[in-house]
C-alpha cells in the first residue's frame, strides 16, 4: 500500500527581476513589508480625517496605531490568513491587535486600501523612474559633447549611407529618451487616485458613518488623496479603478524601455564591427570556450529587458476592457505580476544602460579606417549636386554614379584588392562632368558632410541641461555594479 505522505515545505523562491536586475530603492517600494506600512499609512491617514471630521475616536487609538506601524510581522500575517482566507481582514486583525484597538477600516472595503496603495506605488516608482531617466540623458549628452567632432559612417538599413558624427548619434538617442521622460513626466502630472468609494463605488458606507453627510465624505476623500500626493481623484468608478490605467503605465513604461534598447543595439551594433565597447573590466570572461571575445553582454541584456517589457504590455492590454459590472478580481493575479515586475525589468534596463554608457569607449583608428573606406560612397549626395550644377540632368547624373558605386561597392566584395575604386571610376566616365580636383575638394570637406549635426547636439545638451537643473543630483546618479 501507499506510504506515509511526506508534506514538503514550500520553498522561497526570489524574484529574479527584483534581487538580480533592480535597484534596491524600486525593490523596497514593491516589497512585502512597505505595502504593509503603506497600508497602514493609509488606514491613519483616514483614521485621523475620520477623528477630524467629527468620528469619535481617542487620541491614545490614533497614538497606539502610529507606535506600532513599522512592526510588520509576515509570518504572523500569513498566519492570520489562512484562518480568514482574506489577506485585508488578516491585515487589519494583525494592525489592530499590535495597537490594542478596533478603530481602522471604518466605512472603508478592501479596495479602498489595496487599490490605493497600489497606485501611491505605481506613483513613487514613475517619480523613481524619472530621477533615473535625468541620469540617462545627462549622460548621454556628456557623450554626444565628448564625440561631437568624431566623424563616422552614418548607416540606414544597416548599410553605409552618409557621413554622420558620433556626437549626433548619442544626440538622436536622447532624443528619443527625452520623448520618454515627458511621457512619464506626463503621466505623473495627470495620474489620479481612485479614492475611498466603498464596495461598489457609491460611498454608502461612508455616507452612513457620516450619517448623511456629503460633504464630509468628499473632504474625507480629500484629505487623504493630498496627504498620498494625489492632486486628482476619479468621480465614477466601481470598485476598482479603470484598469485602462494599468495600460497606460505599463505602456509608459516600454515606451521608455525604446529609447534604452536602442542605445542598446547602437552600442552592439558599432561593437560588432569593432568600432566601440561597452567596457571590458579586468578578471571579465566573455566566453568560457573562446578566450578572445569580449562580448557586449550589458547592452545584450538591456534588449532581454525590453523583450520582458513588452510581454507585460501584452498582460496589462488583456485586462483592459475586461471588467464585469462594478468590479471583479479576475485581474489580480495578473496585476501581482505586471505592475511590480514591469518597473523592476525597467529599472534593471536603466541600471545596465547606465553601465553600459559609463564603459563606453570608442576605436577612433577602426573609425577613420571604415570612413576612408567608404567616403567616396557617402559623398555621392554631394557630387550628384556638383554634376548637377555642371550641367548634367539631374535623373542622368543619378543613373551615371549610381552604376559606379554599385560596380565598386561589388568589386571592395567581389574582387581581389578590396580597394575602393568609386573615385577613378567618376574620374574617368566622359559622360560626368566631375574632375580629380572638384572630387578631391568635396572629399576633403569633412564638415559640409555633416551638415547641421553640431547644431542638434548642442540643442540636445541645451534640452539635457534643463532638465538636469530641474533634478537636483538626479543627473549625477551612478549604478551599483551589476552581475
């Protein structure tokens, strides 16, 4: 017959994403303790309103409740509900019986307290995001100043294009980080607090504890979305809020993860080409088989993050537009993994990105060699327009130089010197108007091939700078060293 059934202990498992990737500062806000402390912030907040707005509560119930709100006992929580099977009502026992009173929780449902709880930590972690988003860009504008006057080999598909600076490609990157920090910025600025509405949203069990007084409700309601840092509260909701909200912030924040997992590609991109590194630190291993490689594993892993990002998009999306009547808890599971998760991925990605931009380091000799390499072709632009003012139809001059950079693009591929040969080919067609000496001078002019890139980095930096003053020491922040 069957043995004696062993029970095996269930086994802590960490968050990867939150003990290996994150900040510490993004990990407290989302760990279990401070969402009881939060919790209890919340329970005073209202319990003090409560005594204020005429509820008959002693003073030494509000003092006993504030001595004991750091005393967070998870186990002795836990314990609680597995009798209740409710985590609110094992939350209120546990606070209640640390202070010796039955006073919180008056007139209030479980989602007046986790629903907001849950934003005022959705709320911090934005503001969290943005003080590391000022360290990004004022980074990323240190190095489009430190590479202002490099010249590089501009590519669109991949492919040589025209001349650009690596000044300006740092530049377009924080262009785009600068697009993120304002959607945060505008998120933060517009975000509102669901407020005290009760189990279905028509705050009847405050109304009765106020015995009918309206008005007292909406000060109630007040008072508490200010002391949380709330300037907006929703009119009309169920008992939840809208979770198109949820959307929004986890949209915010992969749109924010786009500007980083380009920085990202840029960095292994121009690595793989061996004209930049990511940084490679004495004692590091880039490969256990290949003793040579020196991998660009940070900016790697910034893309994984983006992916992780994008899969909690997905989850967020799902639970938009899904709710039935005035409230259901078919989203729960899901928000237990999304909203905490998808700041952590996020902020992992800023702390490697930041590594990433702090190790970065450019190979100025395998620069000027690819751009000698391909000049000539990115100089067709320019000597399209001086056949054209020469007097060739524009169609013509197009048709004549683009079968010579295609002949010496396949013969640098094709052919056994490697050499490109774009120069001589124009030189001698009779049908272009384009000597060695008018050639030569639009080759030498490195800066007409540029054109207005300085202009755009210093306009970059002028935005970054706002910026930074805006955000005291946010801009100086540096990342703890990462695995």
């Amino acid at each position: 017959g069957r043995g004696r059934e062993v029970t095996i202990p269930k086994p802590t498992v960490v968050n990867g994403l939150a003990t290996r990737y994150a900040s510490a500062e993004i990990a407290v806000i989302w760990s279990a303790q401070n969402k009881v402390v939060l919790e209890r912030e919340l329970w005073l907040a209202v319990l003090e309103a409560q005594k204020d707005l005429g509820i008959e509560i002693d003073d030494d119930a509000v003092a006993a409740y504030r001595s004991v709100i750091a005393d967070v006992d998870l186990d002795s929580i836990d314990r609680r509900e597995r009798v209740t099977k409710h985590d609110v009502k094992a939350r209120i026992e546990e606070f209640s019986s640390l202070a010796g009173y039955q006073h919180i929780h008056k007139g209030l449902t479980s989602r007046d307290l986790t629903e907001n709880v849950e934003q005022l930590q959705i709320k911090r972690s934005l503001a969290l995001t943005q003080e590391r988003l000022v360290a990004v860009i004022a980074r990323l504008a240190e190095l489009a100043v430190q590479y202002q006057d490099t010249s590089i080999t501009g590519r669109s598909h991949n492919v040589p294009a025209q001349m650009t600076t690596l000044g300006k490609r740092f530049a377009n990157l924080g262009q785009e980080t600068l697009l993120a920090y304002q959607r945060i910025e505008d998120l933060l600025t517009k975000y509102p607090l669901r407020g005290l509405k009760g189990p279905v949203g028509t705050q009847q069990d405050l109304l009765d504890l106020f015995e009918g007084d309206a008005g007292k409700v909406g000060e109630l309601e007040e008072r508490v979305a200010g002391q949380l840092g709330f300037s907006e509260t929703l009119g009309a909701v169920g008992q939840i809020y809208p979770r198109s909200l949820d959307l929004d912030v986890v949209s915010a924040l992969t749109q924010t993860a786009s500007p980083l997992g380009n920085i990202a590609l840029q960095v292994r991109l121009m690595a793989g080409l061996d004209l930049a590194t990511e940084g490679f630190v004495e004692g590091q291993v880039g490969s256990s088989a290949m003793p040579h490689k020196m991998n660009t594993r940070s900016a790697e892993r910034v893309n994984g993050f983006v992916s992780i990002l994008r899969g909690h998009l997905t989850m967020a999306a799902s639970i938009s537009g899904d709710q039935w009547n005035e409230g259901d808890v078919s989203c729960s599971v899901v928000r237990r993994v999304v909203l905490p998760d998808a700041f952590f991925a996020l902020d992992g990605a800023i702390e490697t990105t930041l590594t990433v931009l702090e190790g970065f380091g450019s190979y100025d000799n395998v620069i000027d060699r690819e751009l000698d390499r391909y000049l000539p072709f990115l100089a067709t632009t320019r000597l399209l327009m001086a056949a054209i003012k020469a007097g060739v139809g524009r169609e013509e001059a197009h048709e004549l130089i683009k079968k010579h950079a295609v002949a010496a693009a396949l013969e640098i591929r094709e052919g056994t010197s490697g050499e490109n040969d774009l120069v001589e080919r124009l030189i001698n067609d009779p049908l272009l108007p384009l000597n060695k000496e008018v050639i030569s001078d639009v080759l030498l002019d490195h800066e007409a091939f540029v054109g207005l890139a300085d202009a755009q980095v210093k306009e970059f930096v002028a935005s970054a700078t706002k910026i930074n003053s805006e955000h005291p020491g946010a801009g100086s922040y540096r990342p703890s060293p990462i695995l």
